[in-house]
C-alpha cells in the first residue's frame, strides 16, 4: 500500500483522472443532444459481453467497446495500492459504484442504464486489480509501477482475445447449414425449380448448386417461413438474369426480408440494362421465429426478373441456444 509523498500524488492523479472520466460519462460524446429525449433509456438484460474483435465491425463501435473496457483498469489498479482491500470487497464496492453512475445517467438523460456496460467496465477493473496483485516486488519504485501497467497490458490482450473469441464463436461458427426451401412455409406460396439450371447474370455465369427461386412464381410474391428460433443468419445470391434485360426496361426489383414483422433487410436491382448487378448478402437473424420474403418487380415485363439462389440459414450453435434461453428466462423476469 503506498505511503508518504507517492500516496499523495497518487491520489491527486486518482481524483484527476475520476474527473477525467466523469466528464466522458455525462458531458462527452455530445451527450446533451439526448436532452431531446424525455424518455429514460435503459436495458436490463445482458446481451453478452461487449468486447470484440475489430474485424468486420464498424470501427466507433469496435473503439467505443474497447474504451469501456479500457478505461477502468486504471481504478482496477491504483485503488488497491492506496487502500488494502481484497478482491471481493474491491469488486462489490466496484459494482455498487459504477451501478449509482449508470443510474444516473439515466435519471438525468445524458446517457442509459446499461447492464452491458456494468459488465464490461467491471472487467477491465478486475484486469487492473490482479495487474497489481501479479507484481510483487517494488511496487512503489518507477520499474515496479512499469511492471504492473505491463502486466495489466498482457492480461488486457488476454481477455481480449477470450472474450473476443467466444463472441466470434457465438456469431458464426457451430451451427449446421439448412438450405432455405427445406423448411416449413407458413404462409404465401413459393416455387423452387428442382433442376438447377445455369443462367447469366450481370455478364457472369451462375450455377445455382443448392436452390433457385423459380421464375413460375408471379412477378410480386410475399411468403413466410416457420424458424422457430433455430438459425443465427441467412446468406444467398441475389440478380436480374440477363436474357430478361433490354433497353427498353426501366423498372427495378426488391427483395424485402422480415423477420418477426420487422424489416431487417433489403435488396433493389435495377432492371435497366447495363445497371444490372450480381448480390451477396448475409442477414442476422438472431434466433426469429418466423421469416418473411417479399419480391417485387415493377416492370410490366410478365417475367419474374428477380432470382435468388443457394439460399441457406445457419442454425443457432449450442453456446448460442443457451444465451438465448437464459435471456428469454430474464425477460420473463421483467
């Protein structure tokens, strides 16, 4: 435990920092704008821990995560060095504290109560804790607080990596591949063509090798399927053939997916000739019960224009149905 002028400085460079971050919590990040909002925001069901890597994530988002992490080992850190305390009584009192903060951050408007980001900022507290309790010699010279800030370094890229993978885990990997057309159609009528015939879209060769929306199907067509819950994300193709573009079309087409009554994600082609593209596409689903598909052509062209091929969902992994049953028994709770 420090002592002497070092506690001193230590405590002016705690309360500094406090500050410092009390700012970021209620002023920063144009946090007045939410006065806008009268309403109080929060959630108060775990959606995961929010760490994550920054591959195929927006950035601000990715930094936003880090910094929450980040920016709460130094509490982890100093607090234990100026007064003796376990990890339990540091962590209880850790929890209690950044919960009051998050409330009001709720009661004034100028942020949300969330448990998320409890979690996360409770992590990188107890990074800073163990960062200190691992060093044990010279902990008050220059070389021993290096060490410590070393150290919490390490164990920071550690849990990132875990924790990171595990979400990874939990977002892409594990599930089996069902192909679209296997499932139970709920409502509406839909085609498939049982012989995958090849065509050419935007110049480019394609051979379906799973499913093809058949071009039997009337030009605006809307049908749902059962899920059950069962899949985490679909993935197909998407384009206007070729042989269905001339000069004289105009119009365009729309995919519209809706899980849930809720759109959550749309594709328009443009049927005029030289504008025609091919499409991938990738949809969370996040375990939905029931899958909507609308296409629409608003040419007068009688042929259906619009294809979709090799249309798969991945189900739900067993990490993942165990996320979604514990938080649909919290739900229950509220």
């Amino acid at each position: 435990m420090y002592q002497g002028k070092l506690r001193k400085i230590t405590i002016i460079l705690l309360a500094l920092y406090s500050v410092l971050t009390l700012y970021f919590l209620y002023i920063g990040f144009n946090r007045t704008s939410f006065f806008q909002d009268s309403s109080m925001r929060y959630s108060l069901i775990p959606e995961g821990i929010p760490l994550h890597f920054p591959m195929g994530r927006d950035f601000q988002i990715w930094f936003f995560e880090l910094g929450n992490f980040v920016a709460f080992i130094p509490f982890g850190i100093v607090i234990p060095l100026l007064f003796r305390c376990k990890f339990i009584r540091f962590i209880t009192l850790f929890i209690l504290s950044i919960t009051i903060l998050e409330i009001l951050q709720m009661l004034s408007r100028l942020g949300s109560f969330d448990i998320d980001d409890i979690i996360i900022n409770t992590l990188g507290a107890a990074v800073g804790f163990w960062a200190q309790r691992l060093v044990h010699r010279d902990r008050d010279k220059f070389k021993g607080i290096c060490r410590i800030f070393l150290t919490a370094f390490v164990l920071s890229i550690g849990v990132t990596v875990i924790v990171g993978g595990i979400n990874n885990y939990l977002e892409t990997g594990g599930g089996e591949v069902v192909a679209l057309n296997e499932l139970t159609l709920k409502d509406g009528s839909v085609l498939w063509d049982e012989t995958l015939l090849s065509f050419t879209a935007d110049r480019e060769k394609v051979e379906p090798q799973i499913n093809m929306y058949s071009r039997k199907n009337t030009r605006t067509n809307e049908f749902t399927y059962l899920l059950n819950g069962k899949y985490t994300k679909m993935a197909g193709y998407a384009a206007i053939p070729d042989d269905v573009i001339n000069a004289a079309s105009k119009g365009r087409s729309d995919i519209i997916f809706i899980a849930d009554g809720t759109e959550i994600y749309s594709l328009g082609l443009s049927a005029k000739s030289g504008e025609n593209q091919l499409t991938s596409f990738q949809i969370p689903l996040n375990g939905a019960n029931e899958l909507t598909i609308k296409l629409i052509n608003d040419d007068p062209n009688p042929t259906t224009k619009v294809m979709m091929w090799d249309i798969t969902l991945t189900e739900v992994n067993t990490g993942q149905k165990i996320i979604n049953s514990i938080k649909e028994k919290l739900r229950s709770l509220f």
